[in-house]
C-alpha cells in the first residue's frame, strides 16, 4: 500500500495537517505515516544527555499514542514514529528519496527573513515527493481546484510538468465532485507597459487567441470546459492567488523547480511568492 508521511505539529492543537491527510489517505487508498519531531539543545545540561533525550521522546510518544487515537478515524491505517532532529528538511528529504511516498504533508508556516529560509522553501526547493501545504485559513471551506500550468513553454519537461499538474487536479477535483478550473499567467512587462508597448488586455486577447486550439484539445483531454480556462497577464504570484480567491479554490496545484543559494534568495522563486499570498491548500509537483 502507498502511504503518505505526514509532518505532524506539536505546537498546532489542531493537528490540520493530520486531519487533512487522514481525508486524502481515506479518498486515495493510502496509509499514513505520521512523524512528530522534537529537538531540545543539551549542551549545558550536566546530566546524561541521551537519557534526557531518550525520556523526551518517550514523553512524545506517549502524547503522541493518546491523541492519534482521537483524531485518527476508522479505516485509515497508519503508523507513527517520533524523531530527534533539529534541521526536518533533512530528515523529510531523505526519507523521501529512500521511501518515496505518495506525497508529504505538512502545515504552512508562511513566514521568512531574507537570512532564513522555512522549512517550507526547503522543501519546495528540494523534496522529491509532491508536497501537500495545508492552509487553515481558507477563504471557505470549498472543494475546488485551481491548477497553474504554463501553456507557452517549448521545454518537453515543462510540458510534461503540465500533463502532472493537471492530471493530479484532476484526480482531486473528480474525489471530491468538485469544480476544476486552470490558469496561465502571461508575461507581463511593468517597464514595456510604462513604455506605451504592452498592455494587459491586448497581450491577453493575443494569448487567448494563440493558444486557443491546445486549450480546446485539453479542455477535451481533461474534461474541463473551455470556459473554466483562464488566460490572465501579470506576475503569477499575484495572477494565481487571485484566480483561487475569485473561484474560491480551496486547492491550487503547482510545479516547481526550485532554485538554491543566493541565486534563489535574490530571485525568488514563483512557487514560494504564490505560498505566500494563498489561503488555500497547494500542491507542489516537481517534474518526474
């Protein structure tokens, strides 16, 4: 059985990451791997660090049994472990690479410096498994899907990275009869626009107008209406959150292919901008 690891939060009572995985693990078939970490610096403690660290554990673990019984509903089967790690991105990308889970689901933290990097954006950048974000703050509860593709790249990885998106939209939106809707943001230029040479509207009709036929040929591949198309210019980052607000998506899923160092820290990454002005659960895809 395939099972999906799940990063559970101590300092979260509600555990949403938990309770929206048990609903994937129930709608998809899957198991659930439920992993707790917890790390306390032991430097200055004049006592057997490893017992203190041992004692913790099990205290985690015991937290840990009881709670899972509640939350956990009938049906989902799932196991638990508790980890001493101080830097989770590590340990969850490792895990990933050897175990290859069916995703990763975790809580958004949606805050960073430009200094310090969450394990969000670590996991963006670098996990090689999907990576489920879940929001507790949706704009409503809404089982809709949004997905971001780009409809104009020549790259074949990018293409494909397209077929992954929209074929996981699909899956969610069928699982929970909802309404599935796919956007493309177009580049937008701020400086040619104060130019007098480009212009929203008009690079949205030409866009619209030259993808036209591969929209029609997805929209019957997929089953979408054309209608639930959108052809929008602008910065992803602020196309794409819009879009899930006006269709109140309560998921939108994305490809990433994340950028590392200081060229990301300078550049950013689309994929992190869009994290961060979303209320609604992302899914992020890495090309296979």
């Amino acid at each position: 059985m395939n099972s999906i690891l799940v990063i559970a939060d101590l300092s979260e009572s509600k555990q949403v990451a938990i309770q929206r995985a048990c609903e994937l693990a129930k709608s998809t078939h899957n198991s659930l791997h439920i992993v707790y970490f917890c790390y306390q610096s032991l430097r200055l403690i004049d006592d057997d660090p490893q017992k203190i660290q041992q004692t913790i554990i099990d205290a985690v673990k015991q937290d840990a049994k009881t709670s899972l019984k509640t939350i956990i509903p009938e049906g989902v089967n799932y196991s638990f472990d508790v980890v001493w790690e101080k830097r989770i991105y590590n340990w969850i990308n490792n895990y990933a690479e050897e175990h290859s889970p069916t995703m990763v689901v975790k809580t958004a933290h949606r805050s960073e410096t430009f200094l310090y990097t969450s394990t969000d954006w670590q996991l963006l950048r670098e996990c090689p498994a999907p990576v489920f974000i879940v929001s507790d703050n949706k704009w409503r509860k809404s089982p809709n899907v949004l997905a971001a593709i780009d409809l104009e790249t020549k790259r074949k990885s990018k293409q494909a990275l397209n077929h992954q998106i929209l074929k996981a939209a699909k899956v969610f939106s069928q699982t929970n009869e909802a309404e599935l809707f796919v956007c493309y943001t177009v580049v937008f230029s701020k400086v040619l626009r104060d130019l007098g040479i480009h212009f929203k509207d008009e690079l949205e009709l030409k866009a619209a107008k030259t993808l036209k036929t591969q929209i029609e040929t997805l929209a019957v591949e997929y089953d979408i209406p054309v209608a639930n198309f959108y052809v929008k210019a602008g910065e992803p980052e602020k196309v794409i959150p819009s879009i899930a607000a006006q269709q109140k998506a309560g998921l939108v899923v994305i490809g990433t292919v994340g950028r590392k160092g200081l060229q990301a820290k300078v550049l950013g990454n689309t994929a992190e901008k869009i994290l961060s002005l979303l209320k609604s659960d992302v899914l992020a895809l890495k090309p296979e």
